[in-house]
C-alpha cells in the first residue's frame, strides 16, 4: 500500500469548504475537491473529524422536590434490602442443592464400593 499523498488537514479543508458551499459531503465530493485520493480513506478522515468535533451539551437537571427525593431514598433503600433478601434465598437454595447433589454422589460412590466389595468376595471364594 503506497503512502497517503493527501493530508488529514487537507481532507478537513476541503470537508469544510464543501460544508460552506451546502454540498453533501462523500467520498467522491472531497476527492474532486483535494484533486485526487481514496474516495473511502478521504470519507474515513471526514467522519473521525466530525466524530471528534461534536460534543457532549449537558443540560442542567434540576433537582427533585424534597417529598420525591424522600420518597426515592424509601424506595431505593427497601429495593436494596429486598434484593439482598432474594440473594440470600437463592443462595441459600443454591448451598442446599449443592449438598443434595454431594450426598447423591456419595451415596452411588458407597454403593459401588459395596458392590465392588462384594464381587471381589465372590471372586475370592470361587477361587
């Protein structure tokens, strides 16, 4: 790939004179204006311009009425004590299923000790 021969700030001169002259901005539009170019790499350096050019306006907020912002502080606390009640059940739900699944494994793993035991036995007295 051979080097760019068109600035970025070329690129943005002639964006912005297209932008003065009400013309739509493309990749074909600025190539014709800086006389040559990738019509893709001149529209790519276009749109990172705009992209860093527009900003954020923040508008102000004004605050909430003391009995809504009383009312908020209520809900927002019993939503935070239910939600760590519901944690708690699930896992404690969680917890009782892991010991059931630990006792059932167990439980197969005595079971087939058992048998393996018993089969050895057998096999000791058949031989």
């Amino acid at each position: 790939m051979r080097p760019a021969t068109y600035e970025p700030e070329q690129i943005i001169e002639a964006g912005l004179a297209l932008q003065a002259e009400g013309r739509n901005i493309t990749g074909f539009a600025l190539r014709n204006q800086v006389g040559g170019g990738n019509p893709t790499r001149l529209r790519q350096i276009w749109d990172e311009y705009q992209a860093s050019q527009s900003t954020v306006v923040t508008e102000p907020v004004a605050e909430l009425p003391v009995e809504v912002a009383e009312e908020v502080k209520a809900v927002s606390a019993a939503l935070s004590e239910r939600i760590t009640q519901l944690a708690t059940e699930l896992n404690d739900k969680a917890v009782r299923a892991a010991e059931r699944r630990v006792a059932e494994v167990t439980r197969a793993a005595g079971e087939q000790t058992a048998q393996a035991e018993r089969e050895l036995a057998d096999a000791a007295q058949t031989v």
